[in-house]
C-alpha cells in the first residue's frame, strides 16, 4: 500500500528547533572578494577570505565550495587548501588542488565535505602556498574570489 502526504505548510512544534529532513540545507553562507593577492610563503597562508558558520547540530555536515578566479605560479607548484578554525581540512602539504608550472592565469575550483561534530562557531578560510617563485591571485581582471559553505542536515 502507498501513501501520499501533502501539505502546503511545515511548522516548527517547538519555537527556535526549525524543522530537520535529512539531506536537506539548513543554511547557506557565502562571501567574496575581489582583490589581488600574492605570497612568496612555502607555508598555507590567508587570502584573507572565510566565512562563520554555526551549525544547529552536531551531526550536521558542512559543504564548503571554493572559487579562485585566477591563479599564476610560473616554474613552479601553487597549492590551495581550505582551514576549519586552524585545521587543513586537506593534506598538509598539498592542500585540496595545486596547480603546477603553467604561466598563464587558470581559474581553480574546489570543495569538501566537512564533519566537524560541533555547534559552534566555525570560520573556514581559504589558503595557498607556493613550492618556491611567487604566486599570485588575480581577481579584478579574472574573477572572484568565492566561499560558501552550507550546513546540511543528517
């Protein structure tokens, strides 16, 4: 036998607990910039971009999308990663994407799936570092720079 429920308007039974389904967004943060950076740093260091999210429970799962509009290392290898708090959500070294000795500007994109078992406030940031040279980021002429993350319920 099937069923079939529908309804027009879901209501919260309790004031400030919101309604939770698995799977769906609880809420989305998002933030840009559109300055040009560069770093000569072997270390992750800021872009300067994060955003705060506060997730409703600890089961939630935290989606983090990450747009860099232009990226340029010449001879070399510049890799991006993104921080929870002070935590690499990628690999130590390598971060979450590189991109290696290509001399032009090449727009990087990423993202991750994070599980951070908390209900307090989180930033998570972008960083980048680069094997040896200069990197650089270029927004103006190339596009943003992009984060947003979403909590979503489990």
């Amino acid at each position: 036998m099937t069923s079939t429920l529908y309804v027009d308007n879901l209501v919260e039974k309790t004031s400030g607990n919101g309604v939770h389904i698995p799977g769906h967004v609880i809420q989305v943060v998002s933030n840009f910039t559109k300055v040009s950076l560069s770093t000569t740093s072997a270390s992750f260091v800021s872009s300067g971009l994060s955003v705060n999210i506060t997730p409703k429970s600890t089961n939630s799962k935290i989606l983090i999308v990450y747009s860099i509009g232009s990226l340029y290392a010449s001879a070399t290898t510049v890799y991006s990663t993104i921080f929870r708090d002070s935590t690499n959500i990628g690999d130590d070294a390598y971060g979450l994407m590189s991109l290696h000795y290509t001399n032009q500007y090449s727009p990087v994109t990423g993202q991750v799936f994070d599980s951070p078992s908390s209900t307090s406030n989180l930033n998570y940031s972008i960083r980048y570092r680069i094997t040896n040279g200069t990197a650089y980021v270029s927004f103006p002429t190339y596009g943003h720079l992009t984060i947003t993350a979403m909590e979503i319920a489990q």
